[in-house]
C-alpha cells in the first residue's frame, strides 16, 4: 500500500537536506501515518483505516462517521 493518508490524503513530499556549507541533496519528507482500527456507530462495525497524526485529530473533532464521508466525496477513500 502506498502512504497516503486515507482521510486527509497527506502523502510523501520531495525536498531538500541543507548543509551547514549549503549543499542540498534531495530527501523525501514521509506523513505520519499508523494503522488504526475505528468503531462506527452508524455502521456498527470496525474498519481498519491508515491515517496520520492531523487525522486522527480531524476524527476526534468531527467524528469517525463525518470524516469518512468527507474523505469519500473528496476521493481519499
């Protein structure tokens, strides 16, 4: 599976390592990504979702059930 957040849809960026002479060599920035397992009222089920730190927090504001329908209609899902 790729790492990609399946509720933000955070994903890896490209960047650069700056020395102290100023030399830059490419790196790659990775999200914060854990394997979680979420109970759904509405479903009253488990799903296993890869979310990263930000939305995780995202679910604990809105709620498992309005994150998954948001991350759906923007395609995350």
């Amino acid at each position: 599976m790729s790492r990609v957040c399946q509720i933000t849809g955070k994903k890896a960026m490209v960047g650069n390592n700056v020395s102290h002479s100023n030399i830059k060599t490419k790196r790659i920035f990775k999200p914060n990504l854990h394997t979680k397992k979420f109970f759904v009222p509405e479903l009253g089920e488990w799903i296993v979702l890869k979310v990263s730190a930000k939305g995780m927090r995202s679910i604990n504001k809105n709620g498992i059930w309005n994150s998954i329908l948001e991350a759906d209609k923007k395609g995350y899902l």
